[in-house]
C-alpha cells in the first residue's frame, strides 16, 4: 500500500489541475490510498505537516509542489515513492 496525501484547497485551479493528473495516473491502482487535505478547512494539520504551498504531494518523507505540477513531474513523483506505472 502506498499512501500519498494531497494539500490543496477548492478554490485553487492549479491544485484542480494537479489532482486530475494525479487521479488519472494512479487510474487502476487499488494499491494507492490518496488522503485529500484542503487547507483551508485544515490550516493547523497542513502547517504541522509543513505545507506552505499549494497544490503539494506528500508520500512518506518524499514531498513535490510547485506552482504547475506538470505530468511528467507527478508521474516521476509517483515512481519515486514506489509505483510500478
């Protein structure tokens, strides 16, 4: 089982975009467990967390954000924390 979780907010297109991708690349993959965290209903989890930007992907001690978080990044992302893709 690999466990990713995903700090975004409802209101931001670039965390829209980066969670398509992410739900698109893990299609078919039982073996994932994506955690959705919004930071604006959870501030104090995202902050404990480290998260100090949006969209971000987090698996273990493993993290990728950025302003766009293009395919191929999300993609090498996802290899890095253990899936066969």
């Amino acid at each position: 089982m690999i466990d990713i979780t995903l700090y975004r907010s409802a209101l931001c297109p670039r965390c829209h975009m980066a969670r398509k991708t992410l739900y698109e690349l893990i299609d078919n993959k039982p073996e994932i467990h994506v955690e959705e965290v919004d930071i604006v209903t959870n501030p104090l989890r995202a902050w404990k967390d480290g998260i100090r930007f949006i969209p971000t992907l987090k698996s273990g001690d493993k993290i990728l954000s950025g302003v766009f978080l293009s395919r191929t990044e999300i993609h090498n992302f996802l290899k890095e924390a253990g899936l066969q893709l």
